[in-house]
C-alpha cells in the first residue's frame, strides 16, 4: 500500500493554492484538476514518509501532515502571512531516532498542517 493523494478541503481555492503553494515549492495546477473546476492538483514526490498512529489527545483531533522545514520559526512567519495561525507548538516532536522541534499551523479554512525542524 503506497500513500497517493492527501485531500484539503478548502472554501476558497485561490487563497489555500497560494498557502499550500510556499509549503509544497509547486503550484497546484487546475489542469490536473477534476473537469468540474473545483479542486486543484499538485504532484509531490517523496521517499520515507512516516504514518504514525497514537492516542487522540483531544476530541477534535484529525490527520495531520507534517513536512520538514529549514527553519521553523521564518516557516511559521511566512504561513502566518498568507493567512495561517498557529494552533500549538512549537513543541519538541520525535521522529524516529532524531530530535526535531514542530508546530502545527491552520490554513485559512482551519484545516491542520504541521511542520518540523530536524535539530541539529
């Protein structure tokens, strides 16, 4: 079983294309979308992701993405400004054999996205 398409609802296309846009380094492109207009495609290519399964802390919750970044807090800035809004962190985060610290950020309709820093 190979991971293959992350879905992100959103209730404006435009504004999320240009927030997930900085995180993933590609525009979605509407040329890959459904024929209806109403969603947006970006193919990401990467080796060694993690699917890790733990204990809800909390009710509400959901998936959450992660992806490494370069520098966490000039990360946290940049989503902050196209309508993002820090939801927790940042807080120390294992990742399998390696210390990283992490935050999970809103997009504009509130959906969680999290990112990390490999401390070195």
């Amino acid at each position: 079983m190979q991971l293959r398409s992350i879905d992100i609802p959103t209730s404006n296309l435009k504004k999320s294309s240009k927030f997930y846009e900085l995180i993933l380094g590609s525009q979605p492109n509407a040329n890959k979308a459904d024929s209806s207009g109403s969603s947006l495609v970006t193919e990401v290519k990467s080796e060694g992701i993690h699917v890790t399964m733990f204990q809800r802390q909390a009710a509400d919750e959901t998936v959450c993405c992660y992806f490494e970044v370069d520098d966490l807090s000039s990360a946290i800035k940049t989503l902050q400004n196209e309508g993002g809004s820090v939801i927790a962190g940042p807080f120390p985060l294992p990742v399998v054999g390696k210390r990283a610290n992490a935050a999970v950020i809103a997009d504009p309709d509130g959906n969680g996205v999290g990112l990390f820093e490999f401390q070195h």
